[in-house]
C-alpha cells in the first residue's frame, strides 16, 4: 500500500536555510546539506527546497549546493523558486532534483508546465498553487501570494494538469502559519477535481492536523509543513507513529 | 567496477551518488569496451519505452548488454532499464525489449481499481515471493522503496521475486540467474536503496 508522505519544506537564501531553526545536536542550523541529511535519517519521505534567492550568485550558489545535497540525500528531492524556463528546470534537474516546482512562471506561462513535461516527464513538474478565498472564491496568488491573479483555482489547476502537472502542492494562503490546522474545505476541491497527487500545506501546527487531514481526506497523498519541524515542535518519528497508530499508512 | 549504461535517457547523477555512497567503483559510460570490461552492468531508464529502447538500439549497446548478460555478467535495470530487460511494450504501440526476462509491459490502468491514482508514485512496501532473493539480502520484507510509474511488467511471475500492493500486486523486482531488475528506484529510496544497490554491487 502505498504511504502519506510527510514533507519537509526548507527556504534557501544565499545557500542558508532561512527561518529560524532550533535542532539539538545540529551543528549548523542554516546548512541545508546538514539539515536534509538530518530530516532523511528522521524519515522524511521527501524534501522540497525553494530558491528565494534574487541574485545570480545566490542561483549559482543554491545549484552548488543542490549538488552537494544529493550526493549525500538519497530521497526524492523537489526543487522551486525562480523557475520560469526549461533552462532553469535543467540547471536543478543536473544537480540531482528528482522534481521541480513551478508556481509563478507557470502563471506567466502556462506554456511551461507542457513542454517541460514533454521533455522530462509529467511526474518530473509539479504545480504549485498559491491559493485564498476573495469573496467566497478559490483565487490564484502570484508573487509569493501577493498579488491577486483573479483566477479561478480549481481551473487553474485542472488547465496546469492538463498540460502535464504530475503533482500539485495546494497552498492555502488563509490557513499558512495561523497553526489551525490544513485547509480541508479548499483541498477537497482540489481532490475532487483532479487525479494526480496533491499535496497539502499551510496551516499544520500540530500532529493532530496530520491525522486529521487524512483521515478527512484520504484522497490528499502528502502533507508539507516547514516551521513546525524545524523549532523541533513536531518530530517527524512522533508524527508518524501517530498516524500508524490512527491507520494511516506510512513509512516507518 | 561498475559500468552504467549511458545511452542519453534520463539523469545518471543520483545514480552515480548513491553508488559512490556504497563504495562502489563506477563509471558512466556509452563505450561498448567499458562494457564489456566491467565487472556489473547497470542499464538505468526514464521516460517513455519506445523512445528509449531505440536509443539503446541505435548506440548499438543492446547487443553488447545480451551478450555480456549471457557470459553471466550481473545486469540490474532500474525503472525503465528494468522494463526493457522484459520481451515487449505495449506503452503507445508494440516495442521490442531485450528479452532477458520472459514476460511484457502493460499499463497498470488494467489491473488497478479506477480510483487509484496514476502513476503510481511515492513509497511503497516490497512483499518478497517464496524465496528471498540474494539482492534483498540486506533489507526485510516490508520495507519501503519509492516508486515512479505507469506501466509494470507482467506474465513474469517466475522471475518476480518482489511485488508492491497497490490495488493488484505491481511488479517490484525480478530476478533471472545474473539478470536482475528493480522497478522502483533504489537510488531514491534511502537506506534499503543503498542496502539494495550494495547487494548488487558483491554479486
């Protein structure tokens, strides 16, 4: 059967992982070399890494260690930030990203979602959505959820799979950092609309929001959070254990 | 030493890592002769089976592969390389494989409930068959390696020596004498990828 997967999400700025971290026994918080290796070995099934980074040398840097990353991670590795051309999918994919995440170039154009997948594969581009209700609407956010789009989500997303989204990560702009728990109304629209995985983030502050997003939506496959795992409020064995224990599959 | 096919399909690079990461001496490569000196093959693959096997065919390393596999080389095809040791495809049309391995490619739409998603992709549990094959002899039953496909090898039943549940029993692994195949990805499945790749690389 296969697993929930647990994903942990990590900012990178000029080669350090931003946001504060707090891990007894890490030596270099900001290290995402160290800090991949220690989710791995805490089972994480995957890790997503994005670029926020908005100079060349920051790019050049965070391919450099991208590199250096998957030559000591051996789990699936997604990569986004800053992606807006087959280029940049190639400069992440060389450097051992197993998928690449696309939110704001795919918006710009849409156009990138299908000749990406065409080369690499539909399982290789990954949707990411940033998305808020406007007047009881699911409406798309661009620019780091700054800038109302006025499209509708769900066709959003339905157009980014039709043109070869393998995955989608739904991102709820209302429930991100409250610590409430996952946007279960917003992602079940998402479920319901398409067939390939989605993923779900924004708004886990605690074990039970896991448990309680799979087991309210059996059709969700992985949840991502990143601030909670990294201040050490939710381990990755506990949280799993958990869901063992509550007969959601996953891997121990 | 280790030589991994290269025939421009797909990305080598975590391949490399996690063979490095097992001590193991390897090299990339499209030469026939380093094939042919190696002590282990491993032909590796993604993305669609027609394109790729006429990739192989036309760098003429097939006839190389079938003839190193039949002096009793070890061979290990990962995902696609894996699909391509079978006879034939039926992913878009008919395509010849190598043949290594009776059986073929079908899509898993045909065995799978409806509802369940394709591909079937993320971390799965290997169930063994009857007897535990020499390349699982560091990992248990049970434990969980990370799949990424949409086809899956069938009328293999004699050669499988895995499957993975999801929804009907999918093809995990095969295994024939030297000739052996992993339909997941070991090189993406942490530590029983590695234990897995470093039981190749002693065989």
């Amino acid at each position: 059967m296969i697993t929930k997967r647990i994903i942990p999400c990590l900012d990178v700025k000029n080669g350090r992982v931003v946001k504060g971290v707090n891990f007894e026994g890490l030596g270099d918080v900001a290290s995402p070399v160290e800090l991949a290796k220690f989710y791995s070995d805490c089972g994480a099934d995957e890790l997503v890494f994005y670029d926020i980074t908005a100079s060349a040398e920051g790019r050049k840097l965070f391919t450099d260690i991208l590199c250096e990353l998957a030559r000591s991670v051996f789990i699936p590795l997604t990569v986004g930030g800053g992606i807006n051309t087959l280029e940049d999918f190639d400069r992440v994919l060389k450097c051992g990203a197993d998928k690449v995440s696309v939110n704001s170039g795919a918006i710009r154009n849409l156009s990138l979602i299908g000749e990406a997948a065409k080369r690499y594969g539909d399982q290789c581009v990954v949707l990411s959505a940033d998305i808020k209700r406007v007047d009881g609407v699911f409406r798309v956010f661009a620019k780091g959820g700054r800038e109302n789009t006025g499209m509708e989500a769900i066709e959003w997303i339905k157009r980014g799979v039709d043109n070869g989204a393998g995955e989608i990560v739904v991102n709820s702009i209302d429930t991100d950092g409250v610590k409430g728990g996952f946007d279960i109304e917003m992602l079940e629209a998402v479920c319901n609309a398409v067939s390939v995985p989605v993923i779900a983030s924004g708004g886990a502050g605690c074990i039970d929001h896991f448990t309680e997003l799979f087991g309210a939506l059996p059709k969700v496959d992985a949840g991502l959070a990143a601030s909670i795992f990294h201040f050490g409020e939710v381990k990755i064995e506990d949280l799993k254990k958990e869901l063992k224990k509550n007969n959601i599959p996953v891997r121990l | 030493m280790v030589a991994l096919v290269d025939y421009g399909v797909g990305n080598l690079f975590s391949l490399v890592s996690s063979l490095a990461a097992v001590g193991a001496d390897a090299v990339v490569t499209s030469d026939a002769k380093v094939l042919r000196d190696a002590d282990k093959i491993i032909l590796p693959g993604v993305g669609a089976f027609g394109d790729a096997a006429a990739k192989l065919r036309a760098t003429g390393l097939d006839s190389v592969i079938k003839e190193e596999a039949a002096k009793g080389k070890p061979l290990l095809g990962i995902c696609l390389g894996m699909q391509m040791l079978l006879r034939k495809s039926y992913e878009y049309g008919e395509h010849e494989g190598l043949g290594l391995i009776k059986g073929e490619i079908r899509p898993i739409s045909e065995v799978i409930p409806s509802d369940y998603k394709i591909p079937h992709i993320g971390w799965n549990a290997l169930n063994f068959t009857e007897n535990k094959s020499p390349l699982f002899k560091y990992i248990n039953e049970g434990d969980h390696v990370y799949f990424v496909h949409s086809f899956y090898g069938t009328n293999c039943a004699e050669s499988t020596i895995a499957t993975a549940e999801y929804g009907a029993p999918l093809t995990a692994a095969v295994a024939k004498d030297n000739v052996m195949g992993c339909q997941f990805h070991p090189e993406k499945s942490g530590n029983v990828g590695l234990a897995i790749l470093k039981a190749f690389c002693e065989e």
